[in-house]
C-alpha cells in the first residue's frame, strides 16, 4: 500500500523541465525523494512510470504518477494550496499558460537550434529566439516577477531562461539574451537565480558548459558525416 504523502520526483539534472518541477517543490516545502535518470539507459521503473513517452520528469504522489513538467506543476499547485502559483484571475491564468507555451515552443525551440547550427540556419533561429524574447521583455517590464511581487507558475515555467540560455550563447557564440536589447528580461534573471529556493536547486554552471558543448560538438560531427 503506498503512502498517501510520499511524494518522488524521477528526473535528470541537465533538464530544465526537472528544474521547474523541483522548483515549485521547493517553494511549496514538500518533502520529497529525488531519482536520477539515465536517458541513455532508461531504467525499468522510468519505462514503467513512464511507458507513453519514456520521459522525464514524473512525479509519483502516494502511488499516483504524472508526468509532463506543465501538468506537474499545476498538479502541485492544485493539490498543496500553500504559496499559490498560478494566478486567481481565469484570464491571468490563461496568460501565464500562453506564454509559457510560447517559451517553449519558439524561445527554446530555437535557441537549442542556434546552439547546434551554423550559417543561415543559425542565423535564422537567434533571429527567431530574439523577436520571441522581445515579447517576454514587454511583458516583465515594470514587474519583479511574472507572478507579479513573488515567483509564480510562468516564472518557473521560464526559468530556465536564467540559467541553461547564458550558457547556449557561451557555448553557441552567439547572444540572445542580450543585457543592451533586454534590460527588464535580465534584472528578471538576476532576481530570479537569487531566490533561495532557485538558487539552492540549480547545477554548477561550468558543468552545464562542459555538457552542451560535448553535445554540441556531437551533433555537428553527426551533420558533418550525413
């Protein structure tokens, strides 16, 4: 019988889809055991848990399992009421639900294409991550967080913005998130990475830099042989 409390979180430190769930854990204060993938040699409780899309990260409550990071984190919200994510207002919500897909869809869609291209296709996704993060640095502007005084769900959904895209533009040679062109998006980062439970619960910057530039030189040696 499984406990109606335990709460495990299967994950893969590189994720920034895992950071945004133990984020919003981390906020809240709950308790929880943390489970480190492989994503290389999936193991059998992730293809189990997991069996749809053999991903992280999932989330286990007293037995209960789901996955997908968006959805996990409006299952958190929902289910502890303390430190409230998402806003009350339908239409606040709506928003935050927007644009989070917007930063999925197009910001870090194409900034990963940036990171592992060159020429023309490069050129083409900063082109297309920065107009996407012109919109964003509208939104935050005159605002401490995009929840307004205190983190909330956009917050965490974008949050990797902070961290994982300073590193893509190190790594890439490039410059998306540009301090001359994105003022608002940049004091939003700093005070973001400063809170306790972000910057307690992030991994070491120069792993992250070792790690995608072993993943981008993979990925250009496989173009180069195709």
């Amino acid at each position: 019988m499984a406990n109606p409390e335990e709460v495990k979180l299967l994950g893969l430190w590189v994720s920034p889809f895992v950071w945004r769930v133990e984020w919003a854990l981390k906020l809240k204060g709950i308790a929880y055991d943390y489970i480190e993938e492989d994503i290389l040699n999936k193991s059998a409780l992730l293809l189990r848990l997991n069996p749809a899309h053999q991903k992280v990260p999932v989330l286990v409550h007293g037995g209960r399992v789901v996955c997908e990071s968006f959805l996990i984190l409006e299952y958190i919200d929902e289910t502890w009421k303390q430190s409230p994510l998402l806003p009350r207002d339908p239409y606040d919500r709506a928003m935050a639900r927007f644009w989070a897909s917007v930063a999925e869809g197009q910001l870090l869609k194409n900034a990963w294409i940036a990171l592992i291209s060159e020429g023309e296709e490069k050129e083409r996704a900063i082109e297309f991550a920065t107009e996407v993060l012109g919109h964003f640095e509208g939104v935050i502007e005159g605002k401490a967080f995009f929840g307004g005084e205190g983190i909330g769900y956009l917050d965490l959904a974008i949050g990797w913005i902070s961290h994982s895209l300073p590193v893509y533009d190190e790594v890439g040679s490039m410059k998306i998130l540009d301090p001359a062109k994105f003022p608002a998006m940049v004091a939003w980062t700093g005070r973001f990475v400063e809170h306790p439970a972000i910057k307690e619960n992030l991994p070491p910057r120069d792993k992250l830099v070792v790690y995608f530039r072993n993943k981008r030189s993979q990925i250009m040696a496989s173009k180069s042989h195709a």
